[in-house]
C-alpha cells in the first residue's frame, strides 16, 4: 500500500520508458505492415493484366496434394487446414489431398476424412522405411492434372498456392513450381528450448489470427537455412513441388533406389531433375510458402556431428544414384506473384553470430592500432579472424570449479601458482633436458612450447596460436594413424624420444594405446607424462565429455601400470589447469622392449569395458591415485635409467 501511494520515481521513469520504447516498437511494425499493403496493392494492380494462356492448354480443373505423413498427428491438422479449399479460396471439388502414411507408428485419426472432406484417400504402406514408394503411389492415385508433392507433411501452405497454380498452368506447357519454403517461429527450429513446442507455435498462431490471416505466417517465419546469401531463387529443394501429370508421366516421380530412412536425397533429386529439364518452365512462388511446423522434441534434435553423419550417408547414396555426389541449382526461375519483405528473416543465431564477429574483430583491430600509436613493437599480432578456431569447448557447459586449488597447495607446502601444470611440466623439462620431445594432443601449442629442443606433435586438430621457438614437426592425424605408419616413424622418432606427454584423446584405451606405441620409440631413460589422471570431480571423469572441464577415464592407465607393469616407476602429482584439479603422471624407468601391455591389451581393454578400475567417487580415485608431494617431482621425472 505504501509502495502505491509513493510510487518509487526511478521504476516509474523505467516504467514509462518501456512503454515509449513498446510504442515506437509498435509504430515500426504498423509502418512495415502499410509498407507491404502499398507494395500488394501495386503488384496487383500489375497482374490485373492477366498474361496469354500456351496455345490448346486445357484450363485448371483442379489440383491433387500428395502429402506424406510420418508420426505427426498434431501437425497434420494444420497442414490438412491450409490444403482447404476454403482457405485456398476455390470450389470443393478442385482440392484433393492424398495423404500417404509411410507406416507411421502413430496412425491418422479415424475421423479425419469426416473432418476434412478434402482428404479424398489415405494410402498406408508397410516395411519401407523410404517414403518414396508411398509417395509414388499417391501420384499414381492423384485424378487432377496438376499434382503437388509434399515430401514432409508438416509442412504448412500460404493461401494463394491453388489460386497462383490455376493462373500459372495454361500459361506454359510444362510447368514445375516450387512453393519456398520456410521455417515456423522465430528461431532456427534446432534451437527450440520450449518442452512444448507446437503449444507454443499454437499460441503464437492464434494470436496471430491464423488461419483468417494466412499470409500472417510470413511474420513468424525464418529461412531454413543459416546463410544470409541463400533466398528462394536458389533453392536446392521444396517441400511442395508442383507440376502436371504429364510432366510426372514424362520425368518419372521420385527415383525408388532413395529407399534409406527419410528418402536421403529423393526430393533433392526430384526437384533438380524436373527444374533442369530445358522443355519444363521452372517458376518459384514469389509470395507464398510452405512453413515446416517443429515436429521433434529437444531431445530428438540432431547434434550438428550426427547430421553430418547423415548428410554424409545421403550422399553416398546419392552418389551412386546420380554419380555425383552434390546437390545443385543452376536455374533462373520465373518469379511470378508478389514478393513478401517480410519473409527476408534469417535465423536470428546468424544475425547475433555476425554482430558477434564484427565486434570481435573491431575490437581486435582497435587494439592492434593502440599498440601500434603506443610505439609498441614487439611481436605480438592479434589473430583477425574469428573463424579458424575449432575450439567447441568454449560452447561446453562450464563445470562450476570446486576451488581446491589454496587447499592443495597447503597439502603440497607450495604456492598456488606452482600447481599450474604448465609449470609443472617445465620443471620436468627442466630435469630431463631432452633432446627430442613428442606430444600427442598439441591443440593450441601451449604444452608444446615449452619444449627448449627438436620437438614432434600429433593432433588430428591442432591449432597452434603459441609460438614454437624450437624445430617443430607436426602431423595432423589421429595419433593410431601416426603410429600405423613405422617407416615415417623411425624417421622422425627413430633417435629416441627422452620426453614425451600424452595429453590426446582422453578415453583409457586410447591413452593405454598411446602409451604401448609411444614406450616403443623412447630413448633409454626416457619419461613419459600423461596428462588428466587426478580430476576433481566425478563429471569429469565421465567418458562422454559434457563439461568444459573434462579428463575422461585416463586415470585408470594409473593402475594398469600398476597391475601390469610393476617395473615402470609410476607417481602421480597434483597439477591444475585454472581452478581445475587434473592431475600429472609421471612414468621413468621405460624399457621399449617390454611387451606386455601390447600382448595383453585385449584383456586389459576387456577389463576396462566390464567397470574393472571404475571408481565411484573421487575419495576412490585418491586412494588408488594415491598422488605425491609436488616437491617430488623433478626427483620422479629425473631418474634416467
Ligand atoms: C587437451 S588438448 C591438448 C592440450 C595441449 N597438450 C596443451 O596442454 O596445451 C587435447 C587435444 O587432443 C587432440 N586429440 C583428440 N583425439 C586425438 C587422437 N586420437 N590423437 C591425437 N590427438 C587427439 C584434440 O584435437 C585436442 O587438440
């Protein structure tokens, strides 16, 4: 009550901002609204001149929607309601949808036929996991002369596709017309976080007053991809592809060898078999679309390393179809009908990836030019580019730290800083003064600049930003490749490795791998350090990586050594990276003839697989770790046999 009668001034001044701010938000809007209404009323009055109709062309008599529908139940009551011929505006007898369930294990409701009379069939096809041959079959079935194929049936329509088809087929002889397609919401749809996402989009619609407005739909819409060049006039596919029966007579319907999940590449290849034919007239839709309704659940969505995966596979396939393996569009289409500006939105992670990237690069630039009026002239050059760096870590989820860092150097009687595995690695360069020293993980280079000698660095994806001041020889590969090829190895590790650090893929039979192939090319005395044995948390030691902070199962190596090879001098130190506890291993007393672990590594692979050295809390790990005083290690990296 106090808080009405004397409202705070400054939540009022906010208050009274948002609300001028919401107004002119509104006015911009209402503008772009009036801007589009001018621009219709223009390109109307323009196609008021209706074009000559192609000499003996029969008149529209109607269209058949070839519509594939796999496990979308909710979403096909939208798709079926933009296929109306109330809402396309024509007479009920000139709409026929064909819906053609792919064995969908959530079957079409019973009713929909009742609901919407314009459904004229449901064909269901079994055990093919290709919608082609449904697909096909619906075209078969199809009785109009104009038949429209819509690939995923979740795929929504714009008003005027009938009207614009009835202009559009005595006008030519062989008409292809793509409808462009878009993507429904606001956002790229594999970012969705909503949990309901079709709610959501419900919502979203209503207020919009979808489906009265049809055209609404361009204004929560978004291009499906992320490039800014891409517009429809270059569209590689489309998800309602319209032409006549005759065409599809002449062309064939979709190639029956696409028979993996999805169809792969079918309607790709479709698409650009009908468009490059030079006696069909490819025209796209200027003002209408197909809006792709989100029909996954956020954990369904695909990680962008499995797309690939896929995309990958589709092309094989494609390959063997077509002989080649790309995907292309090299034709103008004939624009016809109105051009909507306010379909021009790209996904807004490319507009906030793009203002990103100018800033950085801004910013880089601002700091370079500083150094330079400052005089400054010492080596140092800021990398302008924002693009080279693979570094997916920076997307991780940050692990929260647990700060044990001031409590382990009291245990160690040491400084915090010396904890710091870089340091700690120089130390043990310090104490062997090797003359060849080999790296597996080198990613930015940071571990191997330390190295004062001729140095070897293996890593499938380095990105060196720290300057090596010694000889260094790179290989980008995996270090199993690496290794597979002997005669290079006895090249460049053939003098005998006296330092070497393991710090690659962090999985213990990966590290178990590099330890076998790397004993074999050390010198005698020489050492090994492993990286990621001691790490402080349990989600760090998860084999599937989630966190920035991670070290995998590397710690069991510790006692595998131990079991296996109890003539090696195993010690194990405290080391951070930031607030992080990883952990250094040190290993001396290396003998490259031993072959133990290579002739028992089925079993010890074995009993890594079957939880043998799991842990299930990191007291556990401390037990079997069982690290040393950090004023030991020059002591543990110095013996040389
Ligand atoms: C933690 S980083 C290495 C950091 C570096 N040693 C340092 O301290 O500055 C791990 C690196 O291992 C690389 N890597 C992953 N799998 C690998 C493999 N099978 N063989 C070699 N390197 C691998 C990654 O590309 C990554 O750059």
């Amino acid at each position: 009550m106090a808080e009405q009668k004397n409202p705070d001034p400054q939540k009022q001044r906010m208050r009274e901002h948002i609300a001028t701010l919401q107004t002119m938000r509104d006015n911009l809007r209402q503008r772009d609204r009036d801007h589009q209404a001018a621009f219709d009323r223009l390109t109307d009055s323009l196609a008021a001149e209706r074009p000559l109709s192609a000499k003996g062309k029969p008149s529209f008599d109607g269209i058949s929607l070839v519509i594939a529908y796999y496990n979308i139940p909710q979403q096909i009551e939208r798709t079926l309601e933009s296929c109306s011929p109330a809402y396309q505006g024509c007479a009920a007898d000139e709409i026929e949808v064909i819906l053609v369930d792919n064995g969908s294990t959530q079957p079409l409701p019973d009713d929909l036929m009742e609901r919407f009379p314009h459904v004229r069939q449901i064909l269901r096809i079994e055990d093919k996991p290709s919608p082609v041959f449904a697909l096909n079959a619906g075209i078969q079935a199809a009785r109009h002369e104009m038949v429209a194929v819509m690939i995923d049936g979740a795929h929504m329509l714009s008003p005027g596709v009938v009207k614009h088809v009835r202009d559009l087929q005595p006008m030519f002889p062989n008409p292809v017309i793509n409808v462009p397609q878009y993507i429904l919401g606001m956002v790229s749809q594999n970012l969705h976080t909503s949990p309901d996402v079709f709610a959501e989009e419900t919502a979203n619609l209503t207020r919009m007053d979808w489906p009265e407005d049809g055209y609404a739909l361009f204004d929560y819409a978004v291009y499906p991809g992320e490039n800014f060049a891409r517009s429809y006039v270059g569209a590689i596919e489309s998800n309602c592809l319209i032409t006549t029966r005759k065409v599809l007579d002449e062309f064939g319907g979709f190639d029956e060898r696409y028979d993996e999940p999805g169809g792969g590449f079918a309607n790709l290849e479709l698409f650009s078999r009908l468009i490059h034919a030079p006696q069909n007239t490819y025209i796209t839709l200027a003002g209408e679309g197909s809006f792709h309704q989100n029909h996954d659940g956020t954990t369904t969505q695909r990680s962008p390393e499995e797309r690939d995966q896929l995309v990958a596979g589709y092309k094989v396939r494609h390959r063997a179809v077509t002989g080649s393996d790309r995907v292309f569009n090299s034709r103008s289409p004939v624009l016809y009908g109105k051009a909507r500006h306010l379909s021009q939105q790209v996904p807004t992670i490319s507009q906030e990836f793009k203002d990103a990237s100018s800033r950085i690069l801004r910013q880089l630039a601002n700091i370079y030019v500083a150094r330079a009026r400052a005089g400054m002239t010492d080596n140092y050059k800021p990398v302008l580019s924002v693009g080279g760096s693979p570094d997916e870590r920076l997307a991780r989820t940050p692990l929260p730290p647990l700060g044990l860092l001031p409590e382990a150097a009291a245990r160690n009687k040491v400084e915090k800083q010396e904890l710091s595995y870089l340091r700690c690695l120089k130390q043990v360069h310090k104490a062997v003064r090797p003359k060849l020293y080999f790296e597996i993980g080198v990613d930015t280079g940071a571990s191997l600049a330390l190295a004062e000698c001729p140095a070897v660095g293996v890593d499938p994806a380095f990105v060196i930003t720290n300057q090596q001041t010694t000889p260094c020889r790179l290989f980008r590969e995996k270090s199993d490749d690496f290794f597979a090829n002997t005669d290079r190895c006895k090249n460049v590790l053939g003098q005998g490795i006296d330092l070497a650090f393991l710090d690659g893929m962090h999985l213990a039979e990966f590290i178990l791998r590099d330890f076998i192939k790397t004993e074999r090319w050390m010198a005698k005395g020489g050492v090994i350090l492993i990286d990621d044995v001691l790490p402080d948390q349990m989600e760090m030691l998860e084999r599937d990586r989630r966190f920035n902070a991670w070290c995998g199962d590397v710690y069991k190596i510790v006692p595998i050594l131990r079991r296996y090879r109890p003539d090696l001098e195993v010690s194990v130190f405290e080391t951070f990276i930031g607030a992080y506890r990883k952990g250094l291993l040190v290993v001396s007393g290396i003998d490259p003839s031993n072959n133990t672990l290579e002739t028992q590594y089925d079993q010890i692979a074995a009993e890594i697989a079957d939880g043998t050295f799991d842990v299930g809390s990191i007291t556990e790990l401390e037990t079997v770790i069982n690290p040393r005083p950090i004023k030991d290690l020059t002591a543990a990296a110095g013996r040389r046999g």
